[in-house]
C-alpha cells in the first residue's frame, strides 16, 4: 500500500515538473519581442540560435514560427513611390555585378591609379602629376581632375597621406563626395509617371528605354512607349520590338509626324489606358543646331499641356565611351532642357569611365542609372557608394593586374 502511495506521489510530482518546464518554454517564445535579440548575444547563445539572416535595417525580421501574425503595417504615405525594382540596399552581390560591369574601367583607367600607389609607403607630392595624367586620360575632365589633385594636395601638405592606401582612401573619399549628389530610380509620384528620354542619335537612348520598360514590367507596372523619333523609321520599329518583347504599348504617328503630336497623344493614352509609366523616345540628330533642341522643348510643352506637371523627369542619355564629347552634350542639352538626370551607357564598353566624375561634379547633375551591355537585364540604378566600391574597391585580382 505504502509503494502504491509513495509511486502515485511520484508520477504526480514528475506530471507537474514536467507541465511547468513545458510551459514556461512556450511562454517565453510567445512573450519574447521581436527586439529582445541581444545586440551583442554571448558567445554560448551565440553558437546555439540559428544563424541570422542578412538583411537591410529596413527589412523587418520574419515572424518566428509560432508567433502571433504581427499587426498589418501602417499603409506608407501616399505620395511614396511604390517600390519600384530599385528600392533594394546595395549588397555585396549588387557591387559584384556591377564590378562585373566595369570590368573594362578597372582594368584601365582604375588599376593605373591604383598602380601608382600600390605598396608605397611614402607619398612625394610628384605622384600627384603622374594621377593627373592618368585621371586626364580615364576622362575625368580637366576641371574636375584639378579639383581632387587639389584636396590631395592640401591632405599631403598637412602629413595627412602617409602612404598609398592613405591617398587611395582619401581619392575615394573625393569620388563618393563628387557622385553624392542623387541618383536611384525613376520616381514614381504620378500616373503615369512621364519620362522624356533625350540625347543624341547612337547613344543608347532607345535601348534604355527597352531596359527601363522590362524593370517596370517586371515589377507588375503597366508601361507605355511613345514613338517620338519619327524622323526615323529605324527608331520607330526598334521601339516597336521592344514594346512586343516587354508587352507595353507603343504610340507612334506616321513618318515624320510631328514629335510633339506623338508625345501629347500618348500622354492622353497612356493616362486613359491607367499606365503607372510612359516613356517617350526623343529624336537625337542635329544636337549642335538649335532646331532639334527646339524641338524637344516643343515636346516637353505639349507633354504639359496633356498632363499638368508632366514630363515628372527628363533623363539625358549619354555614351560614356565618347568622354569629353558626352560633357560637351551634357553640357548643351542642360542648357536647352530642365534635366532631372543622366543615364550613361555603354560603360562596359570604356577602360576609361572616369567621365561619370566630370558629369556630376562639372554639371552637377545626377547619374541615375548606368548602361553595362545590349541585354535587357544591363540597365543598373546609379548609387554613389556601390558604384565607388565597384569601381575602385580593392582586393581583386584585375585592379592588381594591370
Ligand atoms: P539611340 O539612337 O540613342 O536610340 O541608340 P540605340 O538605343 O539605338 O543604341 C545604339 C547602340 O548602342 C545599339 O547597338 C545598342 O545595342 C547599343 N547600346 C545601348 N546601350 C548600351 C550599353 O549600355 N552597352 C553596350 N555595350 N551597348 C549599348
């Protein structure tokens, strides 16, 4: 009798340790915060949680399985840009590619900067003349390469660069400051969004608008093409194939139709059909004479006058292979129009590259996306800080190379 108590007694003490293990577990997993992550977690804790996933700050962390279904998030503010395909923090698979892109300009104008420099312990102020030669020869402009000789010049005078990796610090330093001027994706605030693409004829300006169109269609936007250089029928039907490969409707007139006519219809239909984005293909022969710029400014006002506060961005694109010249029309173009940014293309294709400096820093304008090839999948949003690491980020065997 006494055995039967004394194990009854037992299985009731072992039932209710157990209940109470049990529950203090499931508690703890329930009440837990999201944020009750330590920020520097002990070595020991550390080893046990599973491992985090990266993310960006602003990503917010997956719910734990198990726990309640968080409150839905408060709706963004409406004049906030739907996430377009470019609100993504640069990564280190972002920078890769891009590295990737630039391959050419790495192997140039870059690993002769950074050949310069590589393993000097002491910098003598005649390196400076020899970084002029090379920054002049990658494209970098005369004016803006004096300015950043001149900063390094003023940094050595006060026994600031002690070394190579000093001056190539510093040079970066220049380079993200002189690029920080904006960049990113189309901005989104209206529907449609209106984008006036000019520059001149060859620079990849219908090619951009192909890329452009298969991002937003990728991303669920409905996109509309507009015709505009109808002084070309090459143009016309270049437009016209990638409006069939991305399924966006293309608006076109007749052969040599007016431009303006061209871009004022499809304003209204790309407003009518509910499009979130337009863009509208410029002419781009005669840049040197006044009438072509007449011309888009022409479109630009009818462009207006079919929707108020329309074109919302007006890119300028430009061949980065053709240097200095890309500055002259850069130059000419935002004389004539109200531009909003550039896009540069053809950036796979230059050992140079270094003209993306003179852009920003001379005109002041922002790089808003960069061309690396023919394909679709080519186009890339412009960000100073990734960029600066793809195109001068240290430890790769093809900086090295050269
Ligand atoms: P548009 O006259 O300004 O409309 O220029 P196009 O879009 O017709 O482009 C002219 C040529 O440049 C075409 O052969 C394009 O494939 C090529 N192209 C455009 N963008 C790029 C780029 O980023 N990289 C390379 N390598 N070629 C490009």
């Amino acid at each position: 009798m006494t055995t039967v108590i004394i194990v009854i007694v037992l299985v009731v003490v072992a039932v209710g340790a157990f209940l109470a293990l049990s529950r203090g577990k499931g508690g703890a997993q329930l009440q837990a915060p999201p944020s009750a992550k330590p920020l520097q977690p002990a070595p020991r804790a550390r080893e046990e949680a599973p491992k985090p996933v990266a993310r960006p700050d602003h990503v917010k962390a997956p719910p734990r399985p198990g726990a309640p279904a968080p409150p839905p998030s408060p709706a963004p503010p409406a004049a906030a840009p739907p996430p377009p395909p470019s609100a993504r923090a640069p990564s280190a698979k972002d920078v890769a590619g891009l590295r990737k892109g630039l391959a050419a300009a790495r192997g140039g104008f870059v690993a002769k900067l950074s050949a310069l420099f590589q393993g000097r312990k002491e910098i003598e102020p005649a390196i400076l003349e020899q970084m002029e030669e090379v920054m002049l020869a990658g494209d970098v402009g005369p004016k803006t390469t004096q300015a950043i000789l001149s900063r390094l010049r003023e940094s050595l005078g006060r026994n600031e660069l002690r070394d190579g990796d000093a001056v190539w610090a510093e040079l970066r330093a220049e380079a993200t400051r002189i690029l920080s001027i904006g960049g990113g994706a189309i901005r989104m605030g209206s529907r449609p969004t209106v984008v006036l693409v000019v520059g001149v004829n060859g620079v990849g300006k219908t090619t951009t608008i192909g890329k452009l169109a298969t991002r937003y269609k990728a991303a669920g936007k409905k996109v509309v093409l507009a015709a505009g250089d109808t002084f070309r029928a090459a143009a016309v039907q270049q437009l016209e194939v990638w409006g069939k490969r991305v399924g966006a409707d293309v608006v076109r007139g007749k052969e040599g139709a007016d431009p303006g006519a061209v871009a004022f219809d499809a304003t209204n239909s790309a407003r009518t059909a509910g499009a979130d984005l337009l863009l509208v293909d410029t002419a781009g022969r005669l840049h040197t004479k006044v009438p072509l710029m007449d011309e888009i400014k022409k479109v630009r006002k009818t462009i207006a006058k079919a929707m108020e506060g329309a074109p919302h961005e007006t890119l300028l694109v430009l061949d980065a292979t053709t240097g200095q010249n890309a500055l002259q029309q850069a130059t000419q173009f935002k004389e004539a129009l109200e531009l909003t940014g550039i896009v540069l293309t053809k950036l796979d294709g230059t050992a140079k590259g270094g003209i993306v400096l003179g852009i920003c820093d001379e005109l002041r304008l922002p790089v808003r996306y960069v061309g690396l090839g023919e394909r679709a999948e080519d186009l890339r949003e412009f960000h100073s800080e990734e960029f600066v690491e793809a195109l001068f980020g240290k430890g790769d065997e093809d900086v090295a190379a050269a």
